[in-house]
C-alpha cells in the first residue's frame, strides 16, 4: 500500500556559477520545507546521494506516491548529480503508479509519454527550460515552476489538471507584469517576459490520470 503522506524528492546542483540547477536546487528546497510543514514526510536524494544506484533503491523500497524531480534533462532522461540517467526509459517501470512533477529540461517529450501507462500522472516540460540566475528573475521562475505542486498541497481535492493551469496562469501574470506591465521597464526585463512565455509553451500536458489530486 502506498504512503500518501510521503514524498521522495530527487535534486542536483552542478558546480559552476552560472549553472541552472544552482537555483532549481533552492525552488526545491522551499517546497520541500513546505511539505514537511504540511506533516510530510520527504525522502530527499541530493547533490552526491542524486545518483542512478540510490534512486533505483530508493524506488523499490519506498512506498511514496510522490515523486518530484529537479535538475538537468533529456527527452529521454532525468540526469543524476555524476550526469548519467537517475531514470531513463530502461528504469521507468519504477514510477508505476507514482505522481510525478518534474523541474527540468525535454523529459517530457520521450519520457513522459513513455509513463502515461505507468505513472498515475507525469506533468514536465517538453522544451528547453530558460533559466534567469539574477533576481528578482530567478524568484518570479520559481514561483511558476513550483506553483502547480504547491497549489495542490495547499488544496487537497485540487487535480493536477488545475494544477497545470495554476502553473500557466502564473506565467501569464508574470509575462503581462514584465512585458506591458509595471515591470517592464528595459530590455532585460522584456527578454525575461520572452523566456516566461517560451517555458510556458514548452510546459506538456499532463500524461496519466489528469484528474488525480496528491492525495487520490
């Protein structure tokens, strides 16, 4: 029987200054705290433990329902901390019947149309996700990027269809604020606004039962 108050979280943060997953790791450690201020209880695979062995471990041994991903990406794969596959076609079979959020780039595309039968859902992007380190930028992307798995744990009967749409509306919001709205104010600001609609665009639609919650 799967444990509906448990959430296995898998996260990298590669060296170098400019790299992305420097600042998906963060997104990830505010919903962690979040979860666990909800009563969860998060399993957390990161940086060094964020490897193909201990996540393949880790999924056959929990019974968590919930899988969340952040990091680098290929249509095909979720890339671990050394930079090989952490889940890839060949291990997939082990998100079956897990609801899986996923922060990083193309997996969408291959894999998660390849767990449409195999997850209860799968929600990622297909595209490329463009990433601004400098801030306010990095905080606006991630009030996007997190906004679907929070909105449903703040509303247990929300589905992840809705969630979707949360996640999409806040785009929007942050797309009109820094191209026509107050925030627009220079150049960067309206190239922000251009990266905003391209993530939206790339985000998939959700593979799986469309109408499941966190917590059914």
């Amino acid at each position: 029987m799967f444990n509906y108050k448990t959430m296995i979280l898998m996260r990298t943060c590669l060296p170098g200054q400019y790299n992305p997953t420097r600042i998906s790791y963060q997104w990830a450690e505010a919903v962690k705290k979040d979860f666990e201020a909800n009563g969860w209880q998060v399993l957390d695979l990161a940086v060094d433990d964020a490897v193909r062995s201990n996540a393949e471990k880790l999924l056959q041994n929990s019974e968590s329902i919930v899988f969340l991903f952040y990091g680098h990406g290929r249509s095909d794969q979720m890339l671990g901390q050394d930079k090989v596959a952490l889940i890839d076609l060949t291990n997939l079979n082990l998100l079956k019947n897990r609801k899986a959020y996923i922060v990083a780039c193309k997996t969408a595309k291959v894999l998660g149309r390849a767990a449409e039968n195999i997850s209860r859902f799968y929600l990622g992007y297909k595209e490329c996700i463009r990433v601004y380190l400098l801030q306010p930028y990095a905080a606006c992307l991630g009030n996007c990027i997190n906004k679907g798995i929070l909105a449903m744990l703040n509303t247990p009967d929300r589905t992840i269809e809705q969630a979707r749409q949360f996640i999409v509306d806040e785009y929007n919001h942050w797309i009109d604020y820094y191209s026509v709205g107050a925030g627009a104010f220079d150049y960067f600001s309206t190239s922000f606004a251009a990266a905003l609609r391209y993530n939206r665009d790339s985000l998939a639609q959700v593979f799986g039962d469309r109408v499941a919650t966190l917590t059914n």
